[in-house]
C-alpha cells in the first residue's frame, strides 16, 4: 500500500487515525463472495454438498441481513441490485466450474499465515490465505477468490506479491510440503490462473520485501499520490488532497460560492482559459507574419525589414537533427560514439535521473551523502489545475 500512496500508509500504520470506515460496495461485494465460498469448504469438510441453490440462498440472505446503506457506491450509474447480480454470477460461475468440488483436499480456510521475512525475525508480515488445498501427488495450492472487475495482465501475476508471500509461509508452516502453486480465481471472468515459484524466486522476494520495508520506514515525507484509488480510501475526508472538496461540500449553497479558495480556483481556471485562446491567437498570426515577412525579403532581395521602431533580421541557418531518444539508431550512434572514443565530449550530467535518484534514494546512503555535498534544496510550488470528475 506504501507504493500505492505513502500518505495513506501513514494514516492508517503509523498514525493509526481512526476513521468512520465507510464500506465501498466492491468490498462488501468481496466480502460476501468470500464468505459464500468459505460455507461451501466447509460444509465439504463435514460431508454437505450444497447445492447451487443453497449456496445462493445462504448469499442472499447474507447480502441482506449485513447491506446497510451508508456502502458507498462510486460509480453512479450503478444500483445495489447489480453489484448483487454481479456476485450471484460470480458464486454461479464457480459453482459450475468445479463442481464437485473433489480437486483436492481442502487443508485450510481464511486461514492466517506468518512470513518470516529473515531469520532473525526482524521482518515478519501476516495475511489471510482464501484456501490452502493438498493435491493428490501432494503438492500444495494457495487459492485467491479475486472480485476485481479487471484481469490483469498475465505479467503483473507472474511479479504479484502477495501469494508468493503466502507460499513463503504454507512451506514455513509445513516443511515436509513438495512444492506450492499460486491459483487465482478471477471470478468476474470465470477464470483461474495458476503460476508457481522457485525457491531462489522465493529467495530473492524476501530480499525485494525487506528492501521496501526499509524503504518505506527510511521515509520521511510520506507524499500523497492522488490517483483513481482515492474514491475507495477511508481517509480521503481529512486527507490534504482532497479535505477542502469536502469542507465546501458542507456549506450552505450560498456559503459554498462564497468559499475564498473556490472563488481563487475558478478565476485561475478562466484566466488560464483565455490565456490559452488569446496564445493561440497569437501564435497562428505571428507564424502567418513570419511567412509573410520571409516572402517579402525574398521577393525584395533583403536580408534586414524595418518597422518604425523595429527590425527584423531574417538568417538563414543549418542544424543537424539527430536519431530520436529511444530508438535503435540512437543506440548504435551512442556506441559508435563510445568506440570512437569521443563519448565524453558530448555526453551531459543528466540532472533530471540525479534528482529522481536523490528524491527516491535509488543508491545506497555512502553515495548519496558523497553526491548531497553537491547539491543544494530549493522548495517551489507549482499549480497544476486539473478538472473535476463528473463536472462539465
Ligand atoms: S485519498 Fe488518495 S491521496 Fe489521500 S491518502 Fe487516500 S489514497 Fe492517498
């Protein structure tokens, strides 16, 4: 979650704020998957097999003795009725699938797992794994019911975390175990994906998994990163992103146009509207006066244009183009250049990646402190102005 937004993580790990949780409908959606699924495990445990139509009785009567109304349903244009649908085709679809259920043997249920991260136990994490399945050649399956309305793309799952986290910790809780498979169940697509991981994949995990811990607890900023995700984060009310949409949504209407912020944004927008128009504007002249301008020392044989209290001088001049940044000839005029031996008197200190390198500390701390005698901090603040959504 850190990588997704640090402010977040802050919040909630380290600040612990406490927030009026308020459910969206796609996890109360997941939640009630979840569990459907979990009863037809179970149940398998002491000999019932439901049938469809049990299992969809035992959803609905779930779906409504928990709905309460404060879930919050972001896209608009949706109603309850077909999140309902949607999870009802889900349960349906599965069912279907596998019955009857007789893959394997079902080990464990929602069950909490340690990862020891190293073997100090200075890094250890915790999740909760859907279902943990033993396969007749006694190979173990980590199974993940997924109610996401995107599939992702087959090399997201083959880099995913978290089950390859999970399959850390089933061979720490079982050793004499062969070997674990990752299964997704993408259930919006009636779809399951399997990947597995070698132990030197495993290895190089934990490695990956302690280097971010350590990243995200040598931060100090905590930066937000608004991004779509925002509609489905607890903390978006008292968040600084976004608190002063909720402080004017409070107010009155009357009060609301009156908010000092709001009425500085609108006349920052229009002014930046006719900004645009009014370069546009000149522009277009300007580069019809310039090709004008150059007929007309062309036609006359003059090189110098008098105005009343200006001139314009017209030069002629050459500049070389040059293959574009990434494509192949960029890279073979750079290796031309290095084995001619002439690379370094073209090349320049790209202060940009320094910047990023510095901002991210993407080098150990011996050499950014070297490269930190060198540079100095300035603090700027920008406007980036930005519409809306859902305002025309
Ligand atoms: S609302 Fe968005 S920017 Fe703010 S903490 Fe949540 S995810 Fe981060």
């Amino acid at each position: 979650m850190s990588e997704q937004c640090p402010q977040k993580y802050k919040l909630q790990y380290i600040d612990k704020v406490e927030t009026e949780i308020e459910e969206s409908i796609e996890a109360y959606l997941g939640i009630r998957v979840h569990e459907t699924l979990e009863k037809l495990y179970r149940d398998l445990g002491y000999q019932k097999v439901n049938t469809l139509d049990e299992l969809l009785e035992f959803f609905h009567s779930e779906w409504k003795k928990n709905w309460d109304d404060s879930i919050v349903i972001v896209k608009e244009e949706y109603g309850p009725e077909n999140y309902l649908k949607m999870a009802e085709k889900y349960v349906t679809d599965y069912y279907n699938r596998y019955r009857p259920f007789n893959q394997g043997k079902t080990i464990a249920l929602e069950e909490r797992i340690l990862i020891d991260l190293d073997d100090a136990g200075e890094y250890k994490l915790q999740g909760y794994i859907d279902r943990v399945m033993e396969t007749e050649e006694g190979y173990y399956e980590v199974h993940d019911y997924k109610t996401n309305s995107r599939l992702p793309l087959p090399e997201y799952l083959e880099t995913d975390r978290q089950l390859a986290l999970y399959a850390i910790g089933i061979k720490e809780r079982y050793p004499g175990v062969k070997d674990v498979k990752l299964v997704w169940h993408f259930l919006a697509f009636d779809k399951e994906v399997d990947s597995t991981r070698s132990d030197e994949e495993l290895k190089a995990l934990k490695k990956d998994v302690i280097a971010l811990i350590e990243k995200i607890e040598s931060d100090e900023k905590f930066e937000a990163n608004p991004s779509t995700l925002c509609d489905w984060c607890e903390f978006k009310p008292i968040c600084r992103q976004w608190s002063h949409l909720y402080m004017i949504k409070e107010k009155p209407e009357n009060e609301y146009l009156a908010d000092s912020g709001l009425k500085l944004v609108d006349r920052y927008a229009e002014l930046k509207a006719k900004e645009k128009q009014v370069t546009l504007d000149i522009y277009a002249e300007l580069e019809k006066i310039e090709e004008a301008l150059i007929a007309f020392a062309g036609k006359e044989n003059i090189d110098m244009v008098f105005g009343s209290k200006h001139k314009i001088r017209i030069k002629e001049s050459e500049r070389y183009s040059f293959p574009s940044k990434n494509s192949s000839d960029r890279k073979q005029l750079v290796q031309i250049l290095k084995d001619l031996g002439k690379w370094d008197e073209v090349v320049q200190l790209d202060t940009s990646a320094l910047n990023k390198i510095i901002q991210e500390k993407q080098w150990d701390k011996r050499s950014l402190d070297v490269l930190e005698q060198y540079v100095t901090l300035e603090k700027s603040r920008r406007l980036y102005l930005s519409k809306i959504k859902n305002s025309s």
